[in-house]
C-alpha cells in the first residue's frame, strides 16, 4: 500500500470516528426541551432564598444583574420584568432599545422573552432563550409571512440565504468552466 492510501485510510478512519463522537451529542430529532431547541444553561447560579420573593414579586434582582453584566452582557441584553410560569420558574424579559422599534407603531414596542429562571433545589439556574423561540412566538407577528420556514430562510437569516446561494452559484460555474470542451486548434 503506497504512503497516500494509507495516510487516507487513516484520515477517513479518523473523521468517522470523530463523526459518531459528535453525532451522540445531537438531540433527538423534534425534542422541543433540547438546548438548540429551547434555552442554553448560563453558568450563573444564585442562591434561591434571597432571591424568589423578588422573582415571584416581578422585581429582577440586582444579583441577577450584577451577574450577567460580570460574564459580559450588554446593557440592552439585560432584564427589565420578571413573570412567574410555574412554581419555581420564571421568564425574563428584555425591553429593546429604541433604536429597534422607533419606527413601530406602539403596540409593537414590547419586550422580548430572553431568560428562563428555574430554581433547582436550594440553587437558581439561568438560561438563555434559543433564537428559535423568538422565531416561533413572533415571526409572523413581524414579518407577516404565514410560513415558517419562509420568514426564517427570507428575513431573519436573509444574508445568510443570500451567502449560501453565491456559493452553489460560483461552484457551478467553476464545474462549467472546468468540464467545457475546447476546441483543438489548428497547428
């Protein structure tokens, strides 16, 4: 076996293993609570006693704050309301700034579900809504496209799509160049 075969033997042996490594880590397909799906963990955790009557109260604690501006959120990104979903969990909200919405009629001016709050035993955990959430409760609401794929692909992500689609683009014109007959010419 030549030196280059089996140095490609080795790499394909190396990506596919790596590839089922990754691949145990993806959630299952359509689980609604799995971290790209539904929130990520923050590595903030308070003491919970201190700090639920403020919560159930709709009052952000300043810990709260101090704490997301010490792991570096900006002033925008930070909780401005607090509302009880459970016994024990709370959703936080973020005002936009203004620059935002100033052209917006003001009903639309509103505030953003950004945090999750859970209390776990003695401990509140922080999380940080997924994108995808803001995607579900309010894209038709702001892009008035009754698809959801549509608005994803076409307005949030639009340069994205817009990137994607000059890429495919210049790869088929190189495949045109490369694969087009030339013409012998006279010698």
């Amino acid at each position: 076996m030549k030196l280059i075969s089996a140095m490609a033997l080795v790499s394909v042996i190396f990506l596919g293993a790596l590839f089922i490594y990754v691949a145990e880590d993806i959630p299952a397909f359509g689980d609604p609570y799995s971290p790209p799906n539904r929130y990520v963990k923050l590595d903030i955790s308070m003491d919970a006693d201190e700090l639920v009557d403020d919560l159930n109260q709709g009052i952000v604690p300043e810990a709260l704050v101090s704490e997301l501006e010490a792991i570096g959120f900006r002033k925008d990104e930070l909780p401005s309301s607090v509302e009880t979903v459970t016994e024990g969990e709370w959703d936080a909200y973020v005002i936009p700034p203004e620059k935002y919405y100033q052209d917006l009629p003001e009903l639309e001016q509103k505030r953003s579900k950004y945090y999750f709050i859970k209390r776990e035993g003695d401990t509140l955990d922080v999380y940080r809504y997924a994108p995808i959430i803001r995607y579900i409760e309010e894209g038709h609401h702001e892009t008035e496209v009754p698809n959801m794929v549509t608005y994803i692909l076409a307005d949030y992500r639009g340069y994205d799509t817009l990137g994607e689609v000059t890429v495919i683009f210049t790869a088929g014109v190189g495949v045109l160049l490369l694969l087009r007959r030339r013409e012998k010419r006279p010698e």
